[in-house]
C-alpha cells in the first residue's frame, strides 16, 4: 500500500490467516467487536476460543499497520501534513482521533520539532523501556494534544478482561521520531499486547481503564468548549455509536462551525454522508 489500508483491505490482507473475517465482509473492527465478547448463544469453552482469537487478530492487526506505517515513513510528508502539524501546533489545537497508526506522531517529529510522541498524549503512559530504565523525564514543550479514542498500534497493556488498574505502556524512540521494535523492546514487551480498541457499540473493560477514560473525558470537555469543530476522514458510522453519543452529548452549547473534510467519490455517498452527520 502507499496508503493506509482500509478497514475491508486490511481484513482482505489477513484472510489466510483469519478465513472467519468472511463473515464480517472482511471489517476488521467489527471481527474484533464480535469476537470480544461472551454472547448469551456461546457455551464457555467457545466463548473463550473466540476471545483467544480476538488476541490473534489484534496482534496481527498491529503488525500489519506497523509495517505500512514503516513503509509510508520513510517519505517525507506532504507538504499539506507538515503544514497541518505546524499549524496544530502553533494553535495549541485539540486533536480527537480514532485511528491505531502513529502517523501524526511521526509527521508532528519532522514539522515540528517536538521530539516525543508522550509529549503529545496528555496520559501519563510509560516507556517500555522504563521497566529497566526509568520514566521520562524533563518539560513537555508546549504543542497540540492527541487524544487517541481507540488506542495506538504503540500501546501495550496486559490483555487482562479487566485492567483498569493497569499500567499501559508505549513504544517510541526520540531520536528517530517513530516506534523502534528492536530485540530489547520485543523482549520487554513479551507479555504484553496492543492496545487497539474497536468501536464497540456496547460496554467493554476496555473503557475501564484509567487512562482510556481520561482521554475521552478530554475529548468531551474539548469539544464543549471548542469555537469549531473540523473533522476530517471520519465517515461517522452508524454502527460507532460510542463517538455518535459523544459528539451528540458533549459538542458545544452555542452554534459553532462544524467542518466535515472526507474523500467522497460521488453525489449520493456526499449526502448519505451529511445525513450521518445531521442526525447526531
């Protein structure tokens, strides 16, 4: 890919290994979803295979989007990001997003001069290598804030069912401005797993935790105080209904402008689109 893969392309990618993702239409998030949780239908033992699977499958996602996060960073961005991070980080903006990958991280290294991505995430996370080596130390510069709704593909915790007590780990290296999965950090990391989030429609242990909710309850203070919302590449699912009670609970009291920047190919796809939109 020279781009992200797409949630069907990336289910498509992993089809050998995961021939179950066919009946999810290849979504990815919507595998992980289903296969999280214990439904009334399933005995135990079959429950417990499917969230067996849901670990294999988010392992596997991970890597894959790491690996096209390698592949895409070792371009420079376009000039249109580098410009974007500028200006997130001479406004101080708030960033909301849904995505795994770690490529704003990266693109904010090379604009900006911001050197690392914790400085970035206001939860206080732990290097991985602060296991052996201690935790980060010094000032945060002043920059944006990116509130990652669904985790990072650079986030580790336990795997546990319930975990709200437990400490969530990253991986990044300031001296390159991207995650470094060397040998020490795969072996530090070798009873952990990703922390990637799927867009539940319904309760998870994963909104438990301590830092996943500081994060959102970030997002909705963000965007009650906010003097304009822009989106940009979010589709606004029907099923993603976590984010649709947040925008519809928390956006600002007094009309603000809403800007809604996607990639549509065509007329129709624009105004289903905008009717998503209008009915938050």
């Amino acid at each position: 890919f020279q781009r992200m893969p797409t949630l069907r392309e990336l289910g498509r990618d992993l089809a050998d290994d995961f021939p179950e993702l066919r009946r999810y239409n290849w979504d990815v998030e919507l595998a992980l979803t289903y296969l999280y949780h214990h439904h009334p239908w399933q005995t135990e033992p079959s429950a417990l295979r499917e969230r067996a699977r849901f670990f294999d499958l988010q392992e596997r996602v991970a890597q894959r989007v790491r690996e096209t996060e390698d592949t895409l960073g070792q371009s420079q961005p376009a000039e249109w990001v580098s410009a974007l991070m500028r200006h997130w980080h001479e406004t101080r903006a708030t960033v909301i997003t849904l995505n795994w990958d770690t490529l704003v991280e990266r693109a904010a290294f090379r604009a900006t001069g911001v050197k690392h991505a914790a400085h970035l995430w206001p939860v206080p996370l732990v290097l991985l290598q602060g296991r052996l080596y201690g935790l980060l130390a010094g000032t945060a510069p002043q920059t944006f804030q990116l509130l990652k709704l669904h985790g990072s593909t650079n986030w580790l915790y336990s795997g546990h069912g319930q975990f709200a007590g437990d400490q969530v780990y990253y991986v990044w290296d300031h001296t390159t401005g991207e995650p470094t999965w060397d040998d020490e950090v795969k072996l530090l990391a070798r009873d952990k797993v990703p922390l990637i989030i799927p867009p539940v429609a319904d309760k998870s242990g994963f909104y438990a935790h301590d830092a996943v909710r500081t994060i959102w309850s970030l997002a909705a203070a963000a965007l009650r105080n906010a003097s304009a919302v822009y989106c940009l590449g979010y589709s606004m699912p029907w099923t993603d209904l976590t984010v649709r009670y947040l925008l519809s609970n928390s956006f600002p009291p007094d009309q603000v402008p809403l800007y809604v920047v996607n990639m549509v190919a065509d007329e129709e796809e624009l105004v289903a689109l905008i009717d998503r939109y209008r009915t938050v």
